[in-house]
C-alpha cells in the first residue's frame, strides 16, 4: 500500500449527506440503485450504488451515507453519478455502506 501524507488526504472530500430518493437502474451492468443526496453546502448529487444485496430502496430513504465529492462524474450509461457513495465488501463482495454512528448535519466533512 502506498503511503500518503496528510495533504494528501485533506484534498479528499469526504462528506455527509441524506439520501432522499432511492431508483432502480435496470441498465446498470451490476445491480444498484440511483441516489439522490442531499450533501448540505456540497449541494444535492445524483450517484450510482451497487448496494442491493444489502439495502431495500425504502430503508435507505433518510439514511445518511458518506460520499467523495470531489471526483469528476462518471457516465454510467445515460446516467451521471456525481458522488462516489463509500463503503465495504463483505466476505461476498457486496457492499456494506459507511455511514455515521450518530446524525451529523448534511455537508459535515469527515475530519
């Protein structure tokens, strides 16, 4: 792994948002959902997720999730993901998303 120094990693934007709506994306090559966050002063950002293992689209409603902001978008398909939505493979390879122990405000970047 390589190493980073910590101007590095201040130059990733890792934000807070809620999501607000959750579609299917029948197109997409693997199964996932289109979101709609709400990232607070980041603004409201559209994104790809490949999380349907894990995640029914009405659960995921009002669940806050952790997003790379500052990434170029990304053309999957006719659809533009604008945030990078993070999380973790499990022993499968689905993802588990990262999110926040407690509520933090729309926006709040991770420190």
């Amino acid at each position: 792994m390589a190493e980073i120094n910590w101007g590095d990693f201040e130059k990733v934007e890792l934000r807070v948002g809620t999501v607000l709506e959750v579609e299917e994306f029948p197109e997409a090559r693997k199964p996932a959902y289109k979101l709609l966050v709400d990232f607070g002063e980041a603004g409201v950002r559209r994104s790809s997720a490949q999380i349907t293992k894990h995640y029914q689209r009405e659960e995921l409603v009002g669940k806050q999730v952790i997003g790379v902001c500052n990434f170029p978008r990304k053309q999957i398909g006719r659809f533009f993901s604008e945030v990078l939505i993070t999380g973790f493979a499990d022993e499968n390879g689905d993802i588990v998303l990262a999110i926040p122990e407690r509520p933090v405000p729309n926006g709040s970047r991770l420190c």
